[in-house]
C-alpha cells in the first residue's frame, strides 16, 4: 500500500491508495477558483466509488453535491440509511440551536435486545431548555401520550382529545366542552351550550 501524492493542471490534488501499479482508493480535492465550489472526495472498490464529499461545510455520505451540513444517499435499489447505535440500554437523536438539546428522539431498551420503545422529547423553557417526554411508541405499537396533553384533530387550538383527570376522557370541539368520558358515566354539554340532538 503506497501513497503519493500529484498536482494535475486540471487543479486536482490526488493522494492515491496503489496496489502494485493499480489504484485501490484515493483523496481527491478540487482546487475550484471559487472556494464554495471546492471539494474533497473520497474514493474506494478500485477506486471507482466516491463515498464520501466535502463541500463548503457540508457532508456528503454517497452524495457527491451534498445540499445540506449532511446528505446521505443509499446506492439506487440498495434499502440502505443511517443507523445509530450504543452499547448502552440508551441511543438518542437530539436537536439543538446551540450546544443545549431542545427535542430529542430517544430508543430505550431496559431488557433485552428487541425489546424498547421510542420517546419524543420536547422543552417549552426559554433560556435553558429543559427536556420532557411528550410521547413514546412501546414495543408492542401502543402509544402513550403523557397525561393532560393534547391531542389535535383539526391542525389549530380549538379542537381536541384530552385526558382531564385520572380516568377522565374530554372532547372538545370549536372550544366547546363536547362532552367527557370517565369511570362513573358520559357527561354530555356540559358547558351549557344550545345544541341539537339527532
């Protein structure tokens, strides 16, 4: 494996990866006039494949134009992502403006492996953000939604499902207080209101 190193008139610098007289890999970089336009990419499988692009501040993982700080691209009819992983019961994906996480998405497995759930992490805190589950998915498909959060039906503020109270279930629509569901019976109208009953 011998590397070295040349500048072609085309502006590329190339450190290439020999197996006797063939290249198995290299690093290639593009010295483009304009330096948003500049790239460095690496290339392996007989040097025939660029796995990875740097362009600007941005990271190309099987994408040679990366749009984004990063893109990746799975090869076409190839099912292919991004897997994260850790040794430990935990593995999160979290989100933040600065170095503070404000959302995060977090795998859970407290026994063994196969067995964990997925929770969603927002903070409604200004200044130091303070995280909280507002749902998970279990491992058998159920999801639980904290208790007193809302669940919206119409993409505004004035329509939706909630739990009240412990083993307490209200419907709201428009505002109005349509009517509860709880252990001791149904509640209907219960703010009063001129309805029809049909």
């Amino acid at each position: 494996l011998l590397p070295y190193t040349t500048l072609f008139r085309s502006q590329d610098s190339t450190l290439a990866f020999l197996s006797g007289t063939s290249a198995r890999g290299s690093i290639v970089y593009d010295h483009h006039a304009t330096a948003a336009t500049q790239t460095m990419q690496f290339k392996t499988e007989d040097n025939a494949t660029t796995v990875m692009t740097l362009k600007a501040e941005n990271v190309g993982i099987g994408d040679e134009a990366p749009q984004d700080v990063l893109e990746v691209r799975g090869p076409s009819g190839a099912n292919k992502g991004i897997t994260i992983s850790n040794a430990n019961a935990t593995t999160s994906l979290s989100f933040a403006r600065s170095s503070t996480a404000t959302a995060r998405i977090q795998l859970t497995e407290p026994g063994t492996v196969g067995t964990g759930d997925l929770r969603f992490f927002v903070s409604n805190e200004d200044g130091t953000p303070s995280l909280y589950e507002a749902f998970r998915i279990e491992e058998d498909g159920d999801i639980h939604i904290k208790a007193t959060k809302k669940f919206y039906l119409d993409g505004g503020s004035d329509t939706y499902i909630y739990q009240s109270a412990d083993n307490n279930i209200k419907f709201i629509c428009g505002t109005v207080d349509g009517f509860s569901v709880g252990s001791n019976g149904i509640v209907f109208n219960e703010d009063s209101q001129d309805w029809d009953f049909r």
